[in-house]
C-alpha cells in the first residue's frame, strides 16, 4: 500500500504527489492535481496546487455551504483510535496516552472532512462509519428538517445530522461539528492554477500535541467542475481499483504516517 507522511519538524515539507482520475466517465480533462504536507508546531498544513483548463465554476455561499456543487478541493482524515472519544460523542472508555506501539492501532469509526470552494468557503464535518460510527456521532434518525437539509436552496448553510447509505456503507454525516482549520485560496489566473493552503490543528482531534508514531488514513479530492461544466464533473483522488464515483470510500483511504 502506498502511504504518505506529515513530518515532524515544524516548516518540513512531505514529497508531492499528484491525485488520480480512476472513475470511468468521471475523469474531465484530468487536470494535473498535486498535494504534499507541512509540518507545524501545533498541527500541520495540507498544500494542494490544481491546475484548471477553463475558468472556475462556483458561487459565494456562507460557511457551511454546499461547496461541492462547484469546483472544490477536499480532506478526508481517519484518524486511529486515540482520538479522545469525546471527539466522538462518546464517554472514554480508556485513556488518551499514545505508546510505542500506536501505529498498531485499528482505524477510528469515523473521520473528518474538509470540503472548500476557490473562495475559500469550507464546508467541515464528522462522518460516522456504520453503526458504531452511527453511536459515535449521533443518534438522530436524520429524518427531521435539520439532519442534514439545511441548504436546500443551495445558498444556505447545512446543519444537522445526515444518515446516508454510500454504496453498502452507512455514513452518518455531523455538520453541527466546527473544524479549528483555516483555509487559504489564491487563484492565479496568469498560471490557469488554484492554491490552497488547509491549516489543521491537532486540537481538531482533542489532542493537545501531535500524535507521533501513529498511522491515521486520509484521501484528497479535487471536484473538477469547470472542465465540463454541462456533464460529469472530473472527479480526483486517492482510491485504488475502484470504479464507483464515490469519495465516501472510508475503506479505500491511504495510510498516513505521522513522523
């Protein structure tokens, strides 16, 4: 398995990589898309550079909004268990300490998303993995006017939980949960290229210091609307031998190590 790192000394930056376009019919014009990481003192920044062939399709919305109606750049982070279960919803059931032994540990049943628009608008979230991350998240039945259907004119921020079943997954999706994350976008016209810089804190996670050792899992995705703006959008990302056009694959994420 392929695995990226987020370093350890503040200001280091991991190797670029560049995002695939595996879905059939989903594929755009492929638009060159790479990412690397930087390590910071309290957490560590996601670079993405999406180089984009016509102009940039979307519209000003309040934080929150339905970013991924237009062309976005996303993070999805699974981190491992000792993420504090209150981070979850939950009560502890054990402590928080990390050991020689973390990168061991079994994935969490839920992760976080970062979704954000050119104009830097992001729409953050908890994502529950099944019926423990259901527990973990919430225990709404989704059905009521605010689990998940706060932005149904599309200019509205969405609120609530959302229980969804992806593919055979069931995913339930907490957007009442605030990210700490900063989002920066630059748009170089010049240069047909989109910069984003995606600050994290690891208090994000409860966490007070950077969980060293660990194995946590993540993709990154590009919605490439512009390239075919009356069709299917180009979709990239990390996913391997996988032809269904779904981000919300939590199984298919890449390792990533935390030096």
């Amino acid at each position: 398995m392929r695995f990226s790192e987020i370093p350890a000394v503040s200001g280091l930056v991991s190797t670029r990589e560049a995002l695939d376009w595996p879905f059939p019919g989903y594929q755009g014009v492929s638009a060159p898309t790479r990412f690397w990481f930087e390590g910071t003192e309290s957490g560590f920044i996601l670079h993405i550079e999406a180089v984009f062939v016509k102009p940039l399709v979307y519209t000003a919305r309040p934080p929150k909004g339905r970013v991924f109606e237009s062309d976005c750049l996303e993070l999805f982070l699974r981190p491992a268990r000792t993420v504090p279960a209150e981070q979850s919803g939950r009560n502890p059931e054990s402590g928080t300490e990390h050991c020689a032994c973390s990168a061991l540990l079994q994935p969490a049943p839920f992760y976080f998303g970062w979704e954000i628009a050119p104009d830097s608008c992001v729409l953050d979230y908890r994502a529950g993995i099944g019926e423990e991350g259901r527990r973990c998240i919430a225990s709404g039945s989704g059905t009521g006017p605010l689990d998940g259907s706060g932005a149904r004119s599309g200019v509205e921020p969405v609120c609530g939980v959302l229980h969804e079943i992806v593919g055979d997954t069931l995913i339930s999706f907490d957007y009442d949960w605030k990210s700490g994350a900063v989002a920066s976008s630059r748009i170089l016209q010049d240069e047909n290229l989109w910069k984003l810089d995606l600050a994290v804190p690891w208090s994000d996670f409860g966490l007070e210091k950077r969980p060293s050792g660990e194995t946590w899992y993540f993709t990154v995705n590009r919605i490439d609307v512009s390239s075919d703006p009356g069709g299917n959008p180009g979709l990239g990302c990390l996913h391997r031998d996988c032809t269904a056009p779904r981000f919300h694959q939590p199984d298919l994420f890449r390792e990533l190590r935390i030096c």
